[in-house]
C-alpha cells in the first residue's frame, strides 16, 4: 500500500472513530447532475427558498474553488439516524402529530459538524507538509454544493426516484457531511459503482406522495412537498395542500417509510438521535396547541425543530387539528383566534373551520 492509499485508510479508521459509517473521496469537480440542478431552478421549483438560485451560490455549485480556493478533494461522509418505526397506532392516531424521524433526537448539524471539524484536523496533521497550510471547509448541508450528488460519485449510495440517496443493505436513513480539502487524495468510494443497483421499475414513492409533488421520477417540486411547506416555507400553507398533510407537522417521511430498500433499515448507535420518549416522536396535538413560546424554546432547544420557531409550528399544529376529525381540538383551537400572530391566527381559523363551520368560541 503506498502511502497516499494508507492516509485513506487511517482516514476512514478515524471517521468510523467519529461514528461516521461511510466515507468516500472524490476529486473536487462540479456534481455529475449540475445541469439537471440548474434546469430545476429555471422552472423554480426551490419556492421560497430563494437561496438556492442566488448567482453567487450558482457559481460556487459550478466552481468548487469559488468556495475553496486550490480544493483538490471532496470527503463524502454519512451517520445514520434511523431508529424506530413509530408503531400504526401511535403514527394514524389523529390526536398526535407526526414528526420526520430525522428530528426527534439532537439537531444533527450540532452533533455532525463539530465531528467534520476534528476529522479535517486530523487529517490536515497527517497531510501537512512544507510551509504551505492546508486549507478545509466543512458542511452539513449548508453550504453551495450538491451533496447528494457528490455523495452518490464517492459511492455512498445511488440516488432513488424520490431524489434520496440510498445506501444499499441499509437504505435511505442517512445524513450527508463534507469536507473540501486542498490536498490531492485518490478518489476511494465506499461502494463500488459497478455493484449499485437501481429503483427499476419500482413507483412505490412517486404513488404514494400526498400532494404528487414528484412531477416525475427523480424531480421534486419542492413547493408541493409536505417537509418544505411545513419546514421551509415561512408564510401561509396554500389552503390546496392542507388536508394532504394529514398530522404531519413537521417534515415528512412517506416516500422513504414505502421504498423497499428501507426494509434492510438498521437501527444508529448514535444516541444523540433517539427520541428518548414516544411523546416527542409524536407529540399530542392538544399540547402543543397549548406551548407558549418559552416551552417551546425549552422542549426544542437542541432540536432542529428550534428552525421554524414557535409560530410556524402552531402554523402546522393547526392544520394537523383541522385534518384530525376530532372537535375535541376545538376550545384549543380557538384560543389561537385570539392570537396576535397573523399567520397563528388564519391557520386556526381554517382548522376551526374544518371540524365544526359554525363553531362559536365560548368567552
């Protein structure tokens, strides 16, 4: 083995080290689909999030070494997070709301990055030569790169009709992190390309999208997808898309709980991302109907869910009320039509609207 080749190897050593279960190095060029990315910002299918087709981060999506200048390398890492399915009962129960399994544990960007930071450290020790400094820069998916599409060219996995990865034997409950490296290491992929397999003929993600937001196999219209409209979107939730939600109030996991990769799931050893108790993976819509913002920065303070803040997720608690049949939910309810929050209040009042039309608040 010769010496680049060992770096590499004590490089994966020291991410499984880290928890990262995969690894992949790949040369720092543009991502293999930049074309498809840039044709789906032309028919803006971003929304609102009007980052992602800024000129600036187009360029650094084009061009690696607008972020890094003399990058030669791009680390490719993943940690798993997968760690129950919610049993039917619990998820279709209509007084709860469902979480995406990706945030019922800590905000993975806080358990990651700092993990990225000590993993190019120690690689910039070993790879340090000479005067010259080595430099890095770390993300976990926020910065101007496609990371899934660079994950799939340093073999992590393939990318599946729903736009996933997906790791095969493990499947798609997986988070991505990068490091950008000025030093020149050979490209060494987790998985061979040649040993990839594919969707096939398999539509069981397209099919079962409550709001056919995939438009066709691989392409996602992000503003027709319940996880950017209740995490992403800031401002009101088109009255269309409401009932498709159902209780999902924040994120949503049907196309991966349907893809049949994800049968091979295996639960993380990372405890960091356990739900600790039933409750906060599906937490009762008459609770937080009740949280005031303090609760709410104390339940959520290392949560990811903290993002949306207090308002946007009496936004989508709302709705998961109006979806749930259940006018149990409405005196609840109805303290949100006192709310000084324009958009608190008008999702309330679709809610009230949807479980009883003539409703009268008692004073």
């Amino acid at each position: 083995m010769n010496q680049q080749n060992d770096i590499v190897a004590q490089l994966k050593n020291k991410a499984a080290q880290l928890g990262f279960g995969m690894l992949g190095v790949i040369p720092a060029k543009p991502a293999q689909r930049l074309g498809a990315y840039l044709n789906w910002v032309d028919k803006e299918m971003y929304g609102k999030m009007g980052y992602l087709a800024r000129p600036d981060r187009i360029i650094r999506r084009q061009d690696p070494n607008v972020i890094l200048p003399n990058v030669e390398s791009i680390i490719c890492v993943g940690l798993d997070y997968f760690t129950l399915r919610l049993p039917k009962k619990v998820a279709e129960d209509p007084l709860r709301g469902r979480i995406s399994n990706y945030a019922w544990g800590v905000d993975y960007h806080d358990v990651m990055t700092p993990r990225l930071e000590e993993l190019a450290g120690w690689l910039k020790t070993v790879v340090q030569s000479g005067e010259e400094d080595v430099g890095h820069r770390v993300y976990v998916d926020t910065g101007a790169i496609l990371e899934r599409d660079h994950a799939e060219s340093a073999g992590l996995g393939f990318t599946g009709k729903n736009t996933m990865l997906i790791r095969p034997g493990f499947g798609s409950w997986f988070f991505l992190g990068e490091i950008l490296i000025t030093a020149k290491l050979p490209p060494t992929y987790f998985l061979p390309k040649a040993e990839m397999p594919s969707c096939g003929s398999c539509t069981r993600c397209l099919d079962v999208c409550p709001t056919d937001a995939f438009i066709e196999p691989y392409v996602l219209d992000a503003r027709r997808c319940i996880s950017y409209l209740s995490i992403e979107l800031k401002g009101e939730i088109p009255a269309e898309f409401r009932p498709q939600m159902g209780n999902w109030i924040y994120g949503c996991d049907i196309c991966q709980e349907v893809c049949p990769f994800n049968r091979f799931e295996q639960e993380t050893v990372e405890h960091a991302f356990r739900p600790g108790y039933e409750t906060y993976a599906a937490p009762y819509l008459e609770t937080l109907l009740q949280l005031d913002p303090e609760q709410f920065a104390k339940t959520y303070a290392n949560s990811p869910i903290k993002r949306i803040k207090h308002e946007r997720l009496l936004r989508n608690v709302a709705i998961a009320a109006g979806n749930s049949g259940r006018p149990e939910l409405l005196p609840s309810l109805a303290r949100l039509l006192n709310s000084d929050n324009e958009l608190v209040r008008s999702h309330a009042e679709w809610a009230v609207q949807q479980l009883d039309p003539n409703y009268k608040p008692t004073s």
